[in-house]
C-alpha cells in the first residue's frame, strides 16, 4: 500500500530528525532560538518545531501571536506557518491564507491564499473549508459565487464547524 508505504518513510524521517541523527536545516532556519521561548508546552512546541514537526510549527505560530508588544513578530508567524502548509499542513494552509489574504506578515496576494484555502478546505480541515467558502463569498481571489460558497459551506457545518453553520444559515436565512 503506497500510502502506507509513504507513512512509514515519513514516520523513520522524523525519528531521525528527532534523535537528531538528522537534522531539519529548514526548520531550524524559520524556528527561533528555543531558549527564548517561555518554560511548558511551547518550549517543547519550540523544540519539536526545530525538528520539522508541522503541528508544532503551526502550534508555534499560534503562541507567537497571542503575543503583544515587541515580541509579536508577524513575519516570523508567516515563515512558520509557510513551511508547515509547504509540508502539506491544513491547518497552516487556511491561517496563512488569512493572513496573505490581509497582507499581515506578508505580502498581501489574493491569489496565493485562496489557493491555500482550497488546498485546506480540499484536505477536509472543518475551519478551511469556511475559509475558503468566505473567499468565494466575498470574491477574494476571483469571482464572487453565492452558490458555490453555500456548497462549502454545507461541507463545514457538517463538520460541525461554527463558523460554517453560522454563514450557512445566514445564506438560508437572506435566501
């Protein structure tokens, strides 16, 4: 089974990158110091995300932007969020679509991040398939389509997804 077959490659990769046996140049160039990083779960976020793990990369870029003040660095969120959705991590893919979408932390391209909300909402992650529904909506990227955003829509409400249901209702409640 091919599919297996690339789990088990992926799977032997991160245990060599973990024991660092290998080492992921990629993500330790976008992943700051660790030492900076407070004690608890995002230290070891931090640590995981330096070997190429994506939902640590990803749970990084969330802790550093609850951040105020100097240390809130919105480039550095995009650059994480960038390598994770290049790895094929949905949930990167649809928040870093928000933010190309609104040019924060990168420059704003409405192309690129309705093709990263696509990619997410196609990989059947609940918040992108909204994501990507509201682009359609608001014509983000290309041309508004009330029919096919309610399609996508539908899709994330069955996933039980807030945001979803509250569009989608709001599409049946207008007409």
């Amino acid at each position: 089974d091919d599919r297996v077959k690339a789990q088990a490659t992926a799977d032997l990769l991160q245990f060599l990158r973990d024991s660092e046996v290998l080492r992921d140049e990629e993500a330790r160039a976008v992943v700051p110091d660790c030492a900076t990083v407070s004690e608890g779960i995002y230290r070891r976020n931090c640590i995981r995300a330096r070997n190429g793990w994506t939902g640590d990369l990803v749970a990084l870029a969330r802790a550093l932007r609850v951040g105020a003040g100097p240390q809130r660095d919105d480039a550095a969120i995009a650059r994480l969020l960038e390598l994770a959705a290049a790895r094929g991590n949905s949930h990167a893919q649809w928040e870093l679509s928000l933010m190309l979408r609104q040019g924060v932390g990168a420059t704003q391209d409405h192309s690129r991040a309705l093709g990263l909300a696509r990619a997410a909402a196609e990989a059947g992650d609940a918040a992108g398939l909204n994501v990507y529904g509201v682009m359609i909506r608001d014509g983000i990227g290309r041309a508004s389509d009330d029919t096919e955003a309610a399609i996508w829509f539908q899709r994330a409400a069955d996933l039980r997804n807030s945001y979803g249901m509250t569009n989608l209702a709001r599409f049946m409640w207008e007409g």
